[in-house]
C-alpha cells in the first residue's frame, strides 16, 4: 500500500530552518572516473574503490516520520567507459534468501535495489533488485505505477556482472553473520536504451539515482528461515521519499559523473 505525504502549504515551509529544508531534498553524490576496471567478486577490496565516498547510511523510505534503520546499510558509486558500477554494505546479522530463478520478485526475500532514470523525467526507468543469492530482476518502466505504468519484465541488461560475498554463513540460523556485500557492474550500452542522454554521461552530467533495500522480520522454524507471517517488510533507502513508495523519481539522489 502506498501512503502520500499530506500538502503542506508555502507558508509552512517557509518557516523551516535550512537544515530542516536540506533534509527534505534528494541526496547528492559526486561520482568518480574509475581509473581502472573494477573486479566483480562481491568483496569490494579492489583498490579503486578507495577513491568511492559512500552515501549516507540509509533511513526509512519515510524519512524521520520512522525511526532509524536497525541494522546499516550504505553503497557507493564509480563509472567508466563501459560501465556504471555500484556496491553496497549491507550490515545483518541472519543472511538468508529462497529465490534462485532470474526475474523473480525479488523483494519478496531480503534485498537491494538499484532505480535509475538517466533524464530525470520521471518516465522509462529502470529498476534492478538482488537478494543474498545473486539471483536478479531486471524491469524498465515506462512511467509510475501512479501514472498507468506496468512494468516491463522482459527487458535485460546484456552483459550485466554482479556478485555477492556473505560474511557469515548463508541460510544457517545456527549462526550469526555480519553483513553481506554486492557488486553491480551496469553496462552504459544497456542503459542507453532509454536515456535521451549520452550513455556513458559526459562529464558533469547528472542522473537521478536511488537504491533500497527490503528487510522482512523472520523466524526460524525447523532449522529454516521463513519470514514472519502477517508481517510487513521495512524499506530502507538512500534518498528518502517521505512515503512508502520508490516510484518517485523526483525524491531520487542526485548523482553527478566527473572525472576525479
């Protein structure tokens, strides 16, 4: 279900502190060149991603009106001539995940999602999740659900390299675990297929951004993971969207490509 933020009107906003107005604007990342290939093995200790800042840990989808994220999560960005590249840290201390068929419903198991709409038009985007197994979903959307939109489930992303490292174990709840990481590499070729724009950007263009990640509470029922039945997941996201829904691209980060 989603729920939208009441109207407010200009004059309540004009009384906001400019930290209070910072808050409710989409998140800004400055992107950098890689300046050689990066390795896609989940582990994110190649080199290069030393000179990728991460984003700020993420909050609920509702920005403050929930309280913070049990446990961390945080990506960060890179870009070459041939590819967009994103990892994340995802701190938990139960890794599991059911799903092992390409184009599942993939937040129907714990996961991280990528959203990215290359003009920031709000129109033909693309949405790619992940869980614990390396099992994807890849979908472009033509326009928001709000809108009419249906999503396209048949559109890949040819040459797409990603991987997941878990450190801990994964689907034994014997033990306890701390985090597992995952690897994107996004071909530019793909994603140019409904940009309007250069793809791989020129330097100093701009992309709306956003990435979340879905967390169901579980319990462990002989010796299994399941999720807890009559419960519903938490979204947790870099750029806020101030309610429970990813399809606004006008509340994604801002994510700048420079050279250095």
């Amino acid at each position: 279900m989603t729920f939208f933020r009441p109207a407010q009107s200009w004059a309540f906003w004009a009384i906001l502190s400019p930290a209070a107005l910072a808050a409710d604007l989409p998140k800004q990342y400055v992107c950098r060149q890689a300046v050689t290939p990066v390795r896609i093995d989940g582990l994110l200790t190649d080199p290069v991603w030393r000179s990728a800042p991460w984003t700020d840990l993420f909050v609920d989808i509702e920005g403050d009106l929930k309280p913070r994220p049990r446990f961390r999560t945080r990506a960060k960005m890179l870009w070459d001539e041939r590819y967009f590249y994103i990892a994340a840290e995802l701190e938990e201390p139960d890794v599991w995940g059911t799903l092992t068929k390409h184009d599942s419903v993939i937040f129907q198991d714990n996961d991280f999602e990528v959203f990215i709409d290359p003009d920031g038009d709000g129109r033909e985007y693309y949405e790619f999740e992940i869980n614990a197994l390396n099992t994807t979903w890849d979908l472009f959307l033509p326009r928001k659900y709000k809108d009419g939109g249906k999503a396209v489930d048949s559109w890949e992303i040819p040459g797409l390299l990603s991987a997941v490292r878990v450190d801990g174990t994964l689907n034994d709840p014997k033990r306890k675990d701390k985090r597992w990481t995952v690897e994107i590499a996004m071909p530019w070729s793909a994603l140019a297929q409904y940009a309007h724009k250069p793809a791989p950007p020129k330097l100093g263009d701009e992309w709306r951004v956003n990435f979340s990640r879905v967390e169901w509470q579980h319990r462990v029922v002989n010796g299994k993971y399941e999720k807890v039945p009559g419960t519903k997941e938490d979204n947790w996201v870099w750029s806020p969207q101030g309610v429970i829904d990813m399809h606004q691209p006008d509340k994604w980060g801002v994510v700048r490509f420079v050279k250095k």
